[in-house]
C-alpha cells in the first residue's frame, strides 16, 4: 500500500505503483492555476492513453492492452487501449487525485481531459519525501522527453498515425494503431433462430485443422498476457444493422449465384474497369462463399472462407457464417477451435479481443464485396473512410467460464471487469438467470449458457435492436457533422464579398451537404421501416421470460422510435436550412449579375463616348484634310505659272496694296480678321459635328415573330448593303444585315441605318437595331419603332406589325 491513509479519503480500495506512476506523468502535462492570471493546463483523454501505451511495450507500466474501437477527429479507428490504465484513470478521479473535464469538439464529439488536482500533487510530493526520488521517474521521463533537449513530447494525429514529437525535430511514430493478430482456427456458425426451411445443409467444422496452427506464432508485443478469465467452447456472433432491402436481397442472391446449378465461388470488392481486355490482375485477398439457404426476396444464408495475406507466420483459417435479412440485420458467427496454442476449452478474452478486432475487419471487406455500390455509398455517407472500422456489436456465447463466480462479482471494477471490457466495451449490467450467465457490455454481451437454443431468439432479437441502436448513435453524430458544415456555408454566404471565390465555395458547399443530407434521408427510411416491421418474439418459459425482462427488449424498442422521430425532425430542419441557403444564395447570384450589368452598361458607355470621341478626331482630321489639300493644290499652280501675287495687278495696286498693305498696320489687323474668321467657321463646323454625333437616338425592337422569308428577300433587294453577317449555331443559321434609308421625309427628316437579324431556315425575325441622328422633336422612339414596323407589314414581310416595346432605347 501507497503511504497511508492522508490523502486518499474516498480513493476506492489500495493505491499501487502503476496509480503513482500515472498521477506522475498526468503531473508533467498538466497543473491547477495557482493565480487569476495563469491558465489551467489539462491533457485529453486519448492522448494520454497513446502516452500509456508507449509506456506499457517499454515494461514501465504493468498494464495489458488490447485492439478497442475509438473516435479519433472525424475517424473511427482500432487503438490498442489499456483497460487497466482507464480503470486506474477511474481510480484517481474518484479519490479526487486528478480533476475530469468534458468538452465538446468542432465535430460535436464529446472529449474528456484530465488535470493534477491539488490534492494529487501534495500526495506525490508526500510520498516522494517519505521514499526518497522516485526510480521509475527516469524510466518514464527518457519516454516521454526529448533526450537532447529534455522538452516535454506532445501526441500528434496525422488523420494515419499518432506520433509523437518535440519542436526541437524528435520524432516517433506510435505503433498504437497497429491492432496485433494471432493464429487461430474458426469454424461457420448460425443459431437455430437464423436458419430457416427443414433441408438444412451442415455447416463446416474446421476442428481438424486444429494442428496446422501449432507451429504459427503471433504479433503481440507484450508476451506476458494477464489471464484472468478463460471461456470454454466459445462462438461468436458480430450483428449490425445494414440498408437492406427486398431488392437488395435479389440482387445479393443473383450476384452469389444462389438459384444457380453451381452456387457462390470467390468474390472481391475489385471494380472491373477495363471489361473488354482478354485478362486482369489484382492482389491477393478473395472471399470464398457457399450457399446454405436462401428465400429469393427475404433473406440469405451462407458461409464465407476469407483468404487474407496476413503477417509472417501467422496462420488465420477464417470461416464463418452469414445471415442476411431484407430488414437490415447482418449476423456473421463462427466457432472459436483454436487460438495460438490455446484449444477451444481454454480461450482466454485477451486472445479472443484480437481475434474479435481482426474478424470485424474482415467480415466488413467481405461484405463491401457483396453490397451494392449504393448501399456502399449510404454507409460511407454515415461514417466517412472508415467503413470497414465499423461498430458492430459482438455475442459471446460460451459453455463455461473460469473461475465461474456469482454475476455482480464480475463487476468489481478491477481485473475482472477490465479482462470484460476488452471484448464488450464498457460493463453495464450482470445477471444470474438459472445456470446462466449475462454480463451486458456497451459493444457486445457474454452469455455463459450449456444449452444457447431456449433462449436464443431472445438473444438475437437484442441483438438485432441493439444494432440498430449503434447505426442511431451514429447517425446523431453525423448530423452534428451536417449542422456544422451548414454553420460555415451561412458564414461563407454572410461574408461573401471577402472572398472573389466564395459564391463557388458556396455553391460547392450546399451541393455536398445536399448530397450527404438526401442519403441520410433515405438511410433514415430505410431503418424507419425496419423497426415499424420489427417483430418482437414472446418468452415461451420462466428463464427465457427472465432474461427478457433484464434484456429490457420492449422499452429498447420504443427507445429507438422515440429516437428514430426526433432525427426526423432533426433531418427535416436540415432541409430547411438547406431551402434557405440555397434562397440565399440565390440572392448573392442576383446581387452578382446586377453588379456585372451595371459594369457591362458602364463599360459600354465609356465604349461609346471613346467611338464618339473618334468620330470627332475623325472629323477635325477631314477639315485638316481639306485644308491641307487646298494648300497643296496652290502651292502646285505656285510652281506651274511662278510667283504670282494679286498685288501684280492694276486693280490689287489700286484697291488693295495701297490702302491696306502700305498703310503701316492696316495690313496686319485685316490677317487678324481674317484668321479670327476661319477660327469660328471651323469651331461652328466641329461643334455641329458633336451636336450631330450626340444627337443620336437607338432603338433596339426584339420581335421574334415569323416572317414571309420571300418578301423579305425582296425587300431587302431594294436596300444598299453595307455589311452582312451569318451565324450558324446547333440547328440555328442567324443572318444579320446592315443599310442606310435614303428617305429622309419619310423618317422625319433623318435617314436611320438599320441592323436586322432574322432565322433564315425558321423564318423568324429576331430583332431590329435602328440608329438615327435627332434632328427635331418628330424622331423619336415611338415613331420610328412605328415606321419600321409598319414599313415592314406593307412589304409584306410580318403578316402582322409585332407589338413587343422597344429592348432600350436612348
């Protein structure tokens, strides 16, 4: 015993040194704050475990360990946990040595952390005073610390592997995630309850292979195993609950070939994608199946052989038994012969935990060989890449079990318990019924019995519910996932002018929670109609009655209906918000094209003033022109008939060179005048030019009504065309057409130039753009739309003037 009694007030039974080890090294990632202004320092539950288990490969702790199923980030994976390490965990919580913290994660999954308590950190400073330094403090401080800079590792999750690291570069990858295997030999196994018809083939035994596995070894890394419990004539059933249907089981039975002359075969999960070559290759890893009953809609029964590669010197003989029901509910069982040297007489739990974990495995890659690729995908919507880590909840049925002590002894939360938990997950109840045994765990139950048949209908009706009971827990935990996505596309939607990207992430966003959300609607209908279908079996004895009661069967039932509505409504919230996003984001997409058609209508207005601008540069460059040429041409007579001046003449010496040119002066004023004259001429002339190049008005008249393709091609005959444009486009042959009118009067005084564009081969005319200069108050956008139209119903050409309003005008 640890000390004596200061300090460990209501610690439950005695403190060992593995306790102080683990309060030792909670003590080196955590502390209390001492003032207002330190922060708490707690370190999360898995973590820790990961820190345990490097501890226990290096004989630091006296712990076992075995493969368990956790939820790691958004992954599900086996970790090899200590049992005793949580129970120790357990102890000093509740003689308050360390402080519990639970937190929830940004995937809504619920985190435990630990911190040192005071009280923990005075009882190791006491104990360390009373027995002097700790020697197992420099076996664990060499574990957990950089050797170069003595820094403290920290766990990291890298979505594979756990390693562990400083920020100085040490690095060391954890081989927690390494579920060890061991050599066994299984044969198939169904209960009575499971088979169906009275031509019942036998099931395989495989107990005369037995010896094939007396010179095969194990990966197990620790070879000094704790047996605490050992169970005799052991079977094992795995049930989960799958979407299945009546048609699903068609199409199961016609794959395996069930109504065949030659019936099952192998089978991969392989995607043959090149089907037109002569020959293929794939790696090693088939599954046998043989056809034990079937009904053609309703269920189907065989047995599986797996032919895994597994590592050097292990030697797995797998085959088991396959119950599938139009329901949903999945049963694979097996016979336990043999494991490592062990004979089925003497199979202890920590052998039978991996051989548990390596079965869930393969079982699931059998099944994903035989589902189809949507009942694939409905499983990969609700757990992600993990599919084949699966929850699945385990029935051990055994004929004897040692030491064979009363039920609530097996729950003393110490060795006993802790060897169950291994193989059922968390302990909840035990109960004595008659001989038998029940221990009910979180993940699976023991049922110690001599003869299983009486109650066996029991047993898998549990089963069954319970199954359906994980896909539930499963199925809540997802939907927090949805939730959460749906929380970041209603940010990305409210700060969406931040980003140039984020109408696509957007979009993208509410496409993929659309998809994941319709495909747990339709899973939730599928487990909806199973259990409204579900049938509960009657009790037909004073035991089976018993353990009915204790099983809980009928309130589990409506537990899971009561559960089964409030995810639909949960479901059918998502939908709503997703209705809304959508709406918004819609509005986004309206905001973004009004945006994009005020930029397209400024830009076309700068295009406009700049051709304008053009048109003016034009026109000065055609006066400069004339000037130019007038200039040239005097200076060509200059050089044809000489110097020649009108001053040479009598009539210039008389009225011109003597009164003006030899008056000091008056010469001078008249070039004055004469410029300041030709200035405002040619200012007048450009500012009419702009006045005229301003003036314009532009009607654009969308019609899209038939026309008489004849007279159209005769009243075009009669235009001088300036340019003609064709356009083919899928079974579209547009043709536009550009003239000038010539009739002035008859426009109001300015000829407009006119576009056209009509369907040649549908005879449609499309639109009209018409361009004329507004010359007075009479050319307008009505008159000029009217004289079109009716310019184009006296041609002939529209049996009717079309009456739609002008495009735009201006």
């Amino acid at each position: 015993m640890i000390g004596d009694a200061e300090g460990l007030e209501g610690f439950p039974g005695a403190m060992t040194e593995d306790h102080l080890k683990l309060l030792y090294l909670i003590s080196l990632y955590t502390k209390c704050a001492s003032t207002a202004t330190e922060k708490d320092e707690w370190i999360r539950r898995i973590p820790l475990m990961v820190l345990i288990y490097e501890l226990i490969i290096e004989d630091v702790f006296d712990y076992d360990y075995a493969p368990a199923a956790e939820a790691v980030g958004q992954r599900h994976v086996y970790l090899n946990i200590s049992q005793e390490g949580r129970d120790d965990i357990d102890d000093l919580r509740e003689g308050k040595l360390i402080n519990g913290l639970k937190i929830s994660s940004s995937e809504y999954q619920s985190i435990t952390a630990y911190q040192i308590s005071h009280k923990g950190s005075a009882l190791l400073k006491r104990e360390e005073e009373r027995r002097g330094p700790f020697q197992w403090k420099v076996d664990i401080d060499n574990q957990v610390r950089d050797p170069k800079s003595n820094e403290l590792l920290q766990v990291y999750w890298d979505d594979v592997n756990f390693t562990i690291r400083s920020s100085t570069g040490f690095n060391r990858v954890s081989t927690i995630t390494e579920p060890e295997d061991v050599s066994y030999v299984s044969s198939p196994y169904l209960p009575g309850p499971l088979r169906y018809g009275n031509d019942r083939r036998p099931l395989t035994s495989n107990a005369n292979r037995v010896g094939e596995i007396s010179s095969a070894s194990s990966t197990i890394r620790d070879p000094d195993l704790n047996e605490v419990i050992v169970l005799n004539e052991v079977k094992v059933m795995m049930g989960e609950w799958i979407p299945f249907g009546s048609n699903h089981i068609v199409a199961m039975n016609e794959k395996l070939g069930s109504t065949e002359r030659v019936q099952g075969g192998l089978y991969t999960a392989l995607m043959d994608e090149q089907p037109s070559e002569t020959k293929f290759s794939l790696d090693p890893g088939l599954t046998s199946v043989s056809i034990l009953e079937f009904d053609y809609s309703e269920f189907l029964n065989f047995e599986a052989e797996v032919h895994f590669p597994e590592d050097e010197g292990v030697l797995q003989i797998e085959q088991f038994g396959v119950h599938l029901k139009d329901d949903g509910l999945v049963v694979c069982g097996l016979q336990v012969e043999a494991i490592m040297d062990k004979l089925k007489d003497h199979i202890s739990l920590d052998h039978l935990s991996r051989l548990l974990t390596d079965i869930h495995q393969d079982s699931s890659i059998i099944l994903d060989s035989l589902l189809t690729s949507y009942q694939r995908r409905l499983i990969e919507t609700l757990l992600g890449g993990d599919a084949n880590n699966r929850s699945k909840f385990n029935l051990i049925v055994a004929k004897e079990i040692s030491p064979r002590l009363p039920a609530d002894k097996y729950m003393d939360k110490e060795d006993f318990e802790n060897e169950l938990k291994q193989v059922l997950g968390d302990t909840e109840n035990a109960y004595d019924v008659g001989d038998n045994l029940i221990i009910i765990g979180k993940n699976g139950m023991l049922l110690v019995t001599q003869d299983e048949a009486p109650i066996m209908n029991v047993i898998i009706c549990f089963m069954s519910l319970v199954s359906r009971r994980i896909v539930l827990d499963q199925y809540f935990a997802k939907i927090f996932s949805i939730y959460e996505k749906l929380r970041q596309s209603r940010t990305m939607i409210v700060n969406h002018e931040s980003s140039p990207n984020s109408f696509q992430e957007i979009r993208l966003s509410i496409a993929e929670t659309s998809k994941q959300s319709i495909l747990l609607e339709e899973l939730l209908r599928y487990l909806h109609e199973s259990l409204e279908e579900f049938l509960i079996p009657k009790p037909e004895d004073a035991p089976t009655l018993k353990i009915f009661e204790h099983l809980q069967i009928t309130k589990l039932h409506r537990d899971l209906n009561k559960r089964m509505k409030d995810l639909e409504k949960n479901m059918t919230g998502i939908r709503h918000e997703l209705e809304a996003q959508r709406e918004m984001s819609d509005s986004i997409k309206e905001v973004n094209m009004m945006r994009l058609q005020e930029a397209m209508y400024s830009n076309t207005k700068n295009l406009e003033n700049v051709i304008r601008s053009n048109e003016r540069s034009s026109s000065s460059l055609e006066i400069l022109q004339l000037v130019l040429s007038g200039t040239l041409a005097f200076d060509i007579l200059d050089r044809l008939t000489g110097e020649w001046s009108i001053l040479d003449t009598w009539w210039g010496q008389t009225y011109l060179k003597e009164p003006l040119v030899e008056t000091p002066g008056v010469w001078f004023i008249v070039n004055l005048l004469l410029w300041i004259i030709v200035a405002y001429s040619l200012k007048m002339v450009m500012e009419r030019l702009t006045t005229r190049s301003n003036s314009v008005l532009i009607v654009r008249i969308k019609a899209n009504v038939p026309i008489n393709m004849d007279k159209l091609i005769t009243y075009l005959a009669d235009k001088e065309l300036q340019e003609e444009e064709i356009g083919v486009e899928d079974k579209l042959v547009v043709r536009k057409v550009v003239w000038e009118e010539n009739d002035e009067s008859k426009w109001g005084g300015a000829a407009p130039q006119v576009e056209m564009s009509y369907d040649k081969k549908h005879a449609y005319l499309l639109s009209i753009f018409l361009q004329v200069e507004k010359v007075n108050k009479s050319i307008n956008e009505k008159n000029i739309r009217r004289i079109m139209l009716e310019d184009l119903e006296k041609a002939e050409v529209t049996k009717k003037a079309p009456v739609p309003r002008p495009e735009g005008t201006r």
